[in-house]
C-alpha cells in the first residue's frame, strides 16, 4: 500500500484550473520530485496537501487515513511535515524555539502541570530541550541555538526549516523549493542532506524544485507538471529525454 | 523541583515579601496616606490588566482592544456575588474571573477568526455592547452605579497580583505558551507545525478574559461603587498604553507600563486633561521612536545572579 | 396613512439626515483604509475640529453657512495633511499595529488637546438656519434635514467626480491598488496620500459642521461615538470601497432612527456594534468587498 495516494486531485481558483486530475503515489521512504514550469501549480499541490486550500475534487489517501476537510495543523499530526518555498521561520525567535515550537504536538505535558509547575513540566521540557539540541546538532545548528533565527544566514535558515520540521516527526517531509537561492556548492551540499535525511529518519521525500540538477539527482521518481496536469512521470532518464517535458521546459535546458 | 529554589527566584521571592512588607507596615502603623494606598491598590489592579491583555496582545498577537469589558464583567458579577447573594469574597471573584472568561471563551469563539485591524474593531465593539448592556440593567443600578463594601485590602490586592503573574509568566514559559508566541510569530508556519493556532488563540483570549475579570472583581471590592462609564474604550485604551509602554510580548514590561502609567495619572490626577494629552504624545512618540516599548519582547530579569555558564549568559558570544 | 406607518415614514427621514452624517465620515474612514490601511481612529475628531472651525466662523466671524463650511473643511483637511505627516508617514513600514496604537494616541490628543484649549464647555451652535419645518403629510421634515442630506449628496458626487475623473483620483485608485507599482509607474505616492487625507477631513469636518447645525451643540468629544459609528458604516459596505461606505452609513442611520423609534434608545449604540460584529463574522469584507487570503 502506498504512503500517500492522490487521485484525480483537482482545484479551481474561480474560472481557472489550478490543478487538474492529479494522480500521485508515493511509497515509504520513497524520494519523489516535483518538477515544472513557473506557474505550473506545483506549490498550489502543497497547499492542497497539507490542507491549507480545500480541494476541489478529488482524494488524498495517506496512510490508510483519508486527509479530507483536515485543518494544516492536523495534517501535520497524522504525520506530513512541510517547508515553505519563502522561508517562514519564527523569525524573532530563538533557534532552539523554533524547533521545540515543532515538539509541541508531541509534548506529553499539560497545561495544569505548566501552571501549577508539576513535576511532568520538569521532566516535559527536559525531554523537549534534549531532543531539540539532538535535532540542532544533526544540522549543525546547535551552537547557534540561542541564535535569533533571522540572523542566520540563508543557508542555515533553509536547514533550521528543514530541522523544524523534521521535529513534528513526519512520514512524508514535503520541500519546496528547498535550493532556491542557493550556489551550487550549497546545492550540491542540501543534495546530500537530502539523501542522508532519508536514510536517518526513514521517511519520504516529496521535493518541489526548479533545478534540474537537484532533483534529478537525488530523486528516484519524477513527477512533471504543466498548466496544473501531469504531463510526464518516470526516472530521471526518462524525464530527461521525453519531448513533452522538453517542451514545456522550451528554451531551458534539461541536463 | 531545585529550579524553585536558584538565586535567581530567591531574590524576587525576598524582593516581593519586602515590598509587602513594607507597605504592610507602613498601613499598619498608620503612616500610609489614603492617596498613597489608594494608587498602591490601582497599581496592583492595572499590572494583572495590562498583564493579561498582554497575554493576548503581546504573547499571541491578537489586537483586542476591549480589554475594560472583561474587567466589567468581573466586577459586577464578583459585586453581584457580594451584594446580592452575600457570598464570601473569594467566591466573589472568583465568580466575577470565570463568568469573564467564559465570556471570552464565547466571544473569542467567533471573532479570533478575524485577523488584524478587524479583531480590533469587534472587540472594541464588544466592549461597549457589555458596558451598555449593564447601563441598561436596573439589577446593578444602571447608570447611577452600583454600590459595594470595601472588604478588599492590600494584603488580598498583592497577593492575588502575585499569584496572577505567577501564573501567567507559568503559561507564558511553557510548551503552551510558546505556541501562542508562534502564532504571534508566523500563523501559517504554526499551522504547518502541528499547532492548533484557533485553540491557542482562545486559550489565551480566555485566559486573558480570567484576568481582566479578577482584576475588576478587585476594582469593584475596592472602591465602594462602580459604574458603567467606568469602563468604557477608555479605559481599555489606558490599559493597551500600558503593555505598549512596557513592550508587546514582555510580562515583564507589562508590570512596569502599569507601575510608570498609574504613578503618572496619579501624580497628574489635579490635571486630567493634561493627563491624557501627555499619555497621547507620549504614546506616539513611542511608536515612532521606539515601537517595540521600554523593554521590546524581552523580560527583565535577574540572570546576572545566576551561576556562570548561565544559559543567558553563554547565548551572548 | 395609519400613525404607525407615520412614525415609521418620520424614522426613516431621521435616519436619513444621521446616516447622511455617519456616510460623510465614513467616506474618509474607507479612503484613508483603502490607500494606507490605516484605521484612522483620530478621523473622528478631525470631524469635531470641524465643528468647532465652523463654530468659529459662524460666532466669532459671523459668516454664513456656506463660507464657514468650506472654511471648516480647509482647516481640517490642512489638519489631516498634518497629522499624516508627523504621525503616521513615519510609521507606514512598521507593523501594523504601531500604527493603530499611533492613530489611538492622535484621537487621545484631539480629545484632550482640544479640552485644553476650548474648555470641555459645550457649545451652542447659532441658528444658522430657519426654523422652518415641513408637515408633508404628517411627516415633519425640518430645514435642517433638507440642507444636511443635499449638502452630503453634494459633497458625495463631487467626491465621486474627484475620485473618477481626475488626476490625482487616479493616482489614488492606482496607490490603493498597489502602491509600490503606483510609485514605480511615477506616481508621488506622498502627496497622493496626502491628497487622501485632505479631502478625508475635509468631509469629515463639512459632517461636524452639519452635526453642529443639526444638533446645535458640540464639545470637544462629540467626534468618538459618531467616529466609531463611521468607521462601524465602513466596514459595513465593505472597507476601502467607497460606495460601500455611502450605503453603510445611510443603513447604519436608517437602523438607528428605527431603533430609536421602537423606544429602545438606549439601547442604539448596542445595535451598532453588533451589527459590526455580525457583519463581521459572517463577512468580514462587508457588503461589497471580496475576500482576500494571504498567500502562502
């Protein structure tokens, strides 16, 4: 059975069709790209799946659970964790606060013994900090962790990203855009996170992204979209060499 | 358990007994002027007000201004307990605290969907719906007001301010609170994180609700009547001035703008056009000048007491 | 015609005359959102200046309605001008909230500035008017109520004209619209937004001089209530839309007058805010507006 199955997903702003008759699957640990034109409704997939937009027609099976009418917050509880294609940390906030910020649905504490500062607060935030530092330090980050995350530097802020919501302990680690701005040094550099993040959590990648070289990299599948329709799947080689892709992809070069 | 007992906490708690005691003493040998006393009470009032309305405004980001609504309710509802059923004064605010808060738990319900200048705007309305509604109930005297015994003191006043800050820096410093500050932070990417952002908003509104209603249970068992008008935009207002003064987001702060903007009115209480004229400039130049308050998001705080190696301390490098 | 019908026909061209007030301020309310955002909570006492520079002309300089009025609306779109400059344009890039706080402390200054200087006394407008009143058919319609809605369609249609047909109309739509293509596109976003804020007063200060004329009295915090009943018109037809904010405050009088009608006077300012809320809740972009989500 797969991780996640999207069948005939579509949605419509107004007159236009933003996604039309999408057809995804994705298994366990399975690294999945996303790839297409500017415009291509790849993000609008995302906001679909992670239930920031209702959709409009259509199903998303994950897990064995069905994900309709479900708030962003809980789907980010059944296990789909998301980074944002414009970085969207807590950005006045500590390092460190950004990720126990993402323990938080796994926080074993409540509310009466914060207040009344029972020992399950003690032995909660202990155990919070302990993983979050543990977190930090898989990302290097954990000497910057008392560090405002605004003033990182981008490249640590896409990682902190990542990190944070890896925290929410997720399935299936959605990434858009996760190389936008970057070299290609760093790049080449989040290819390897990417894979190694893989390995280490034993979850599944979907990764929305605009550089070929990333994705056909690291992927194992692809996924091509145009005009919000699927107009290619397969391997990296096989996406490198179909004509419809070349020519949605007109003028760039596929490498 | 040993947190409670580091030096840091030790001198706040003997900060906080002397400060007591001393006012204590001063009441007790009769070396208190009324006045004095009477601030002392208001000072204690406006810090659990602009405390908890900063627990909405400051901590999660939503812009109520409403807040003297909260505070009605409590106060005649802890005045009712008192003078209708002649219940204890505990109960009384008590009474007065959990009615505003299912008040708010009830209005936040619809309104916190609303973001921004449109929150504003509907708790502000709201607040003048609750003081009109009690203008127009002849149960709790109307208009002309409703009259109270004087059963609190200062020893009930402190205290109950204490223990109220001490809760709410509890909330604020723990995994809850922290998920009210990320949807003050970013409401999208605490949406994509796992939290409920609609519930932590109501917690907070409802708990700032609890608050402001002790706070108005305290204000009606203080000053022997109180009235409608008492608790118009205006005083929410005064109460928003207060957490701006001390810096959105800063407990801390809170207790200072409260403290630096009941002395003022005091000191001004001859002048109360010119009261209000200085709070105006005073609170533009402040958004101009230094938008963050006195103390921005941080708190104050006594870490250099702490032992070296200080997590503060190391976060400085 | 049967004296329930009378009463409810008299109701109606009451609330007519306040809703044509409620529509004048409610227009600069909406147009001050529209280009900056900005709920100008001060925009009510602009309207009270108003009152008290037409209290002015009319006592101290013994002029007529007409040249007090366009004085009234000078002085306070000058005002506006001003406020907008010192306080607010320091602030249009700071959050949000800075400057709500910001337009809550010029009200604050109005208020009480304004107590400083002219005393809380309340004042008693001269009869500028005739004392003429209309019985058409049972329905008493005063003289007062005749100049007070024709001087606010007036003023509308003009306003429209301005914001239609001219120059500086289009550069306010264009601003309103998208302010940084505005300002790429050579507009001078400054003085467009100062435009704003002028012809905002100055309709705000022409509804405190109405307000003077309709009601005889003014004093120095007669602009809160009726402000917040303005901007609670705004928002309900839709803030930033002008048309919107003409409809909300003729239905905003029409309800008031009725509650007022049915005898439950004290209750009226309560209906405001709940219909507020109501509309609110249910859509918050108000009767004309659409709505609009961040983009994620």
């Amino acid at each position: 059975m797969p991780l996640l199955k999207i069948e005939n997903l579509s949605k419509s702003f107004g007159g236009l069709k933003a996604v039309s008759n999408l057809n995804i699957e994705i298994n366990d640990k399975e690294l999945i790209g996303l790839i297409g034109p500017n415009g291509a409704g790849k993000t609008t997939v995302f906001n679909l799946l992670t239930g920031v937009y209702d959709k409009s027609e259509g199903n998303i099976t994950f897990g064995d659970k069905n994900l309709s009418g479900l708030k962003p917050y809980q789907v980010t509880h059944r296990g789909m964790a998301r980074t944002f294609q414009n970085i969207r940390l807590f950005s006045d906030l500590s390092v460190i606060d950004n990720v126990k910020i993402a323990y938080h649905q796994r926080t074993s504490y409540s509310m009466a013994s914060a207040i009344f500062r029972l020992p399950g607060y003690y032995s909660g935030e202990a155990e919070m900090e302990r993983k979050a530092l543990e977190l930090l330090k898989i990302f290097h980050l954990e000497d910057k962790a008392q560090e405002t995350a605004k003033n990182l530097p981008y490249g640590e802020q896409r990682r902190l990203e990542i990190a944070r919501a890896l925290a929410t302990e997720p399935k299936l680690l959605l990434l858009d855009e996760p190389a936008a701005g970057m070299n290609p040094q760093e790049t080449q550099d989040l290819m390897n996170l990417i894979r190694w993040i893989r390995e280490q959590f034993k979850l599944a990648i979907l990764l929305i992204e605009h550089d070929m070289s990333l994705v056909m990299g690291v992927c194992e599948r692809i996924y091509v979209l145009d005009y919000g329709m699927i107009i290619a799947q397969g391997a990296p080689d096989e996406i490198k060499s179909n004509p419809k892709v070349i020519e949605a992809y007109l003028g760039e070069e596929v490498v | 358990m040993g947190k409670w007992m580091n030096r840091q906490s030790l001198v706040t708690i003997l900060g906080v007994l002397l400060i007591y005691g001393i006012v204590q003493g001063s009441i007790f040998m009769d070396v208190m002027p009324p006045f004095v006393a009477l601030t002392l009470i208001q000072i204690c009032i406006y810090v659990i007000l602009s405390s908890s309305l900063n627990l909405i405004n400051g901590i999660t980001g939503q812009f109520s201004i409403g807040h003297a609504g909260f505070m009605a309710i409590g106060g005649y509802f802890a005045a009712i307990v008192i003078v209708k059923f002649h219940g204890p004064l505990v109960l009384a605010l008590l009474v007065g605290a959990i009615v505003s808060a299912v008040a708010g738990f009830l209005i936040g319900l619809p309104t916190l969907r609303l973001n921004g200048d449109y929150l504003a705007i509907a708790t502000l309305g709201l607040g003048e719906i609750v003081r009109i509604i009690f203008l127009n109930t002849e149960y709790v005297g109307g208009a002309s007001g409703f009259s109270v015994p004087k059963t609190i003191n200062w020893t009930w006043a402190f205290g109950l301010t204490v223990l109220s800050i001490l809760v709410m820096r509890n909330f604020i410093n723990s995994t809850h609170g922290r998920a009210c500050i990320s949807v003050r932070e970013n409401e999208i990417a605490a949406d994509a994180m796992g939290i409920n952002t609609t519930k932590y908003k109501i917690i907070a509104f409802t708990l700032g609700a609890f608050f402001a209603g002790l706070a108005g249970g305290i204000y009606a068992n203080y000053m022997y009547i109180i009235q409608p008008m008492t608790f118009s935009f205006l005083k929410s207002f005064d109460i928003l001035v207060m957490v701006v003064l001390g810096g959105l987001g800063s407990l801390t702060g809170s207790i200072v703008g409260a403290i630096v903007m009941t002395v003022a009115s005091a000191a001004l209480a001859g002048l109360p056009e010119w009261r209000l004229v200085i709070t105006a400039v005073l609170l533009v130049a402040m958004m101009i000048f230094r938008p963050t308050g006195l103390l921005g998001t941080k708190e104050f705080s006594l870490s250099f007491l702490g032992k070296k190696g200080d997590k503060n301390a190391a976060s400085k490098n | 015609m049967g004296s329930v019908t009378l009463q409810f026909l008299q109701q109606i061209v009451n609330g007519l005359s306040l809703g044509s007030i409620y529509a004048l301020i409610a227009l600069g309310y909406t147009m001050v959102y529209g280009i900056i955002k900005l709920i100008n909570f001060a925009h009510g006492d602009i309207m009270m200046v108003g009152a008290y520079v037409g209290w002015f002309a009319t006592t101290t300089l013994h002029l007529s309605f007409l040249p007090a009025l366009v004085l009234a609306m000078m002085a306070s779109a000058i005002l506006g001008v001003l406020i907008e400059r010192i306080a607010y344009k320091p602030l249009r890039n700071v959050i949000r909230i800075a400057s709500l706080i910001t337009a809550i402390g010029v009200s604050l200054f109005l208020e009480y500035g304004g107590m400083l200087l002219v005393t809380p006394q309340v004042r008693t407008y001269p009869p500028v008017f005739p004392d003429t009143i209309y019985n058409i058919g049972g329905i008493i319609v005063k003289y007062g109520d005749i100049v007070m809605i024709v001087t606010s369609i007036i003023l509308m249609v003009l306003l429209h004209v301005i914001v239609q047909y001219t120059k500086i109309g289009k550069a306010m739509r264009a601003v309103s619209f998208d302010t940084e293509a505005a300002l790429l596109m050579g507009i001078n976003v400054n003085n467009t937004i100062s435009a704003t804020f002028a012809i905002g007063s100055g309709l705000a200060a022409a509804a405190g001089v109405l307000m003077g004329v309709y009601f005889n009295t003014i004093d120095p915090l007669m602009g809160i209530i009726p402000g917040l009943k303005a901007f609670v018109a705004a928002v309900l037809g839709g803030i930033g839309i002008i048309p919107g904010a003409m409809v909300g405050g003729v239905f905003l009088g029409l309800t008031e007058s009725l509650v007022s009608g049915l005898g439950w006077s004290t209750w009226r300012d309560a209906v405001a805010f709940l219909i507020l809320i109501l509309v609110l809740i249910v859509k918050p972009s108000g009767l004309f507006g659409k709505n609009i989500r961040e983009k994620v």
